[in-house]
C-alpha cells in the first residue's frame, strides 16, 4: 500500500497523533478511587483492554458491571462525563505529539485529505485541536457518541471517497473493526512497549518517522 496513493487519511487522535492515552487513564482511575484499589484496577483493566470506544459506554460498563448499580440516569451520566473532561482536556493539549506526527501532517496535508474518527466527544475534541492549532489540517471531525464505524460511513458518504483509497490509523481494536467493516485500509500504531491489540496480518507501526519511511515513498 503506498500512501500516496490514498485519497483519505483517517486518524484516530489519543494514542496515534498525540500521547494522550495515559492522561485518559489517569482520569478514569481518578474517577473511581473512591471505590476502593480493587474498583480502579479493574475499570483501568477494561479501559486499557477498549481503546477507541466512548467515555459514556464505558461509564455505563462501570456503573453496571463493576459497581453492580443501577443503570447510569442520562444526568449521572453527563456529570460523569463533564467531571472526566475536566480532568484531561488541559492535559491532552498539552501532551506530546506522537513522533514524527507533526511532519506527517505537514507533509500529507496536501497529498491527501485528512479526517479524525475518534471516541474522544466532538466538542471537546474541536476545542483540543484548535488549543493546539491543529485544527485546519482536517477537513473534518467525527467524535462520539457515534460509533468508529457509523462515523466512517459518514465520512465516506458525505465527501464521496471510495473505501479502496481511503487508510484508517489506529491504536485499538475498536478502530481496526471501524475500517475493516467499511472495507477502508487500515494500520496499526503499536508504541514501545505496548501490547499489540491487531491479529497478525495487520501492518503496525511504531511511530510516523518509520512510518513515512516504510510507506510514504513514491
């Protein structure tokens, strides 16, 4: 697969453009240690074990399989939800981009188009771009609470790009079935020391300095 070659570049943000997944991590734990070391090592567990899906499905796994509570009320949810992106909103825009990202940006801006699908809220993610002038690399933004698949549709559909010359970058299994299940390319970002989440067959890299070496040539 040559870059190149592709008319849509799709990126997932924490974990692929930005070294955000600790923040993200630190926030739900922080969120939880009320209820004790055993609560937040598990709700650490299936957070790490689910990148790429929403804060709110995780809330809702939380609330009814580990605390075992009722089913979060649409207000105890939003107030969960407000309380996490207090916590990380000024420290995702301040964490490191991924490396070599920057670059790859520069230089793919005007190669091809590029999106974000993330599970990060789109609001929030709007405001975290445009804190770290990021914004006016993609032409647009898909946040939760969609889906990484219904989101790729869309993007699909709405700016008439064909599957076959479309690339989806992720860190987590929940993005690679997003591209797989709108027939888009995918690779996977697997950092230094990092468990590698894809099957076998899938293309990772480890950073965008290998990546634009590997695939990016003409």
């Amino acid at each position: 697969m040559n870059l190149y070659d592709m008319d849509a570049i799709i990126f997932d943000f924490d974990g692929v453009l930005v070294e955000s997944v600790d923040v993200k991590t630190s926030a739900f734990a922080s969120l939880y240690e009320k209820y004790g070391d055993e609560v937040v090592a598990r709700v650490v567990d299936y957070h790490l074990r689910h990148g790429g899906i929403s804060r709110f499905d995780k809330f809702r796994y939380f609330q009814t399989e580990i605390l075992h509570a009722p089913p979060l009320d649409d207000e105890a949810l939003a107030n969960l939800a407000e309380s996490f992106s207090s916590l990380v909103v000024d420290r995702v825009v301040s964490a490191p981009m991924v490396t070599g990202a920057q670059d790859f940006l520069d230089d793919y801006r005007n190669r091809s188009t590029l999106f974000i699908v993330s599970g990060t809220p789109t609001a929030e993610l709007e405001e975290i771009l445009r804190r770290r002038q990021l914004r006016e690399y993609f032409t647009a933004i898909y946040g939760s609470p969609a889906s990484k698949g219904r989101n790729i549709s869309e993007l699909l559909h709405a700016h008439e790009i064909s599957a076959s010359h479309a690339v989806m970058f992720g860190d987590a299994f929940a993005d690679y079935e997003g591209a797989v299940s709108n027939s888009v390319n995918f690779l996977g970002r697997v950092g230094k020391n990092t468990e590698n989440p894809f099957p076998s067959n899938v293309t990772t890299f480890v950073d965008f300095s290998h990546l634009s070496t590997t695939w990016g040539e003409s």
